[in-house]
C-alpha cells in the first residue's frame, strides 16, 4: 500500500514535516541516512539544498535534485507520527 505524500516542509536541524493525503502527518529525520548513504550528505554540504525538497508528481515520494530523493514508503514507514 502506498502512502501518497501531499505536502513536505523542510524544519530546522534536517527534519521534514510530511502531510500525507489521508491527513497524517510525521516527522522523518534525514540526518539517519547521512551515514547510510554519501548522496545525503549533499544537503548538508549544498547551501540551501535541504530547503528545496519538494513532492515528486503523484505523490509517490519527495525529492531535492535529480540524485537525492525519498519514497513515500520509506517516509511513512520510518516517519513519527504527530
């Protein structure tokens, strides 16, 4: 089952506040995956990088470039919820 993201806000200190079309939101925390994968480490390295994520088309996920993104699965299923 998919858990179409509607809205994304960048927060402080590399949190994203994520709406979800059935109304939930969660906090997922980016910094996690600094260690896990190097691409990440470009939000933290880009001016202004982590402050342009956006919802990709269909709701199926979030993404800052071409390179670096998340799918809603992974925001839903590793998120905490409000």
């Amino acid at each position: 089952m998919f858990y179409k993201v509607k809205v994304v806000e960048p927060l402080d200190n590399y949190i994203l506040l994520v709406t979800f079309e059935n109304g939930i939101q969660k906090y997922y925390d980016v910094k996690k995956l600094f260690d896990k994968w190097e691409i990440f480490k470009n939000l933290t390295t880009t001016t202004g990088l982590f402050n342009l994520v956006k919802v990709d088309d269909g709701g199926y996920g979030i993404s800052w470039n071409k390179d670096i993104d998340l799918s809603c699965n992974e925001l839903w299923d590793n998120g905490k919820e409000i």
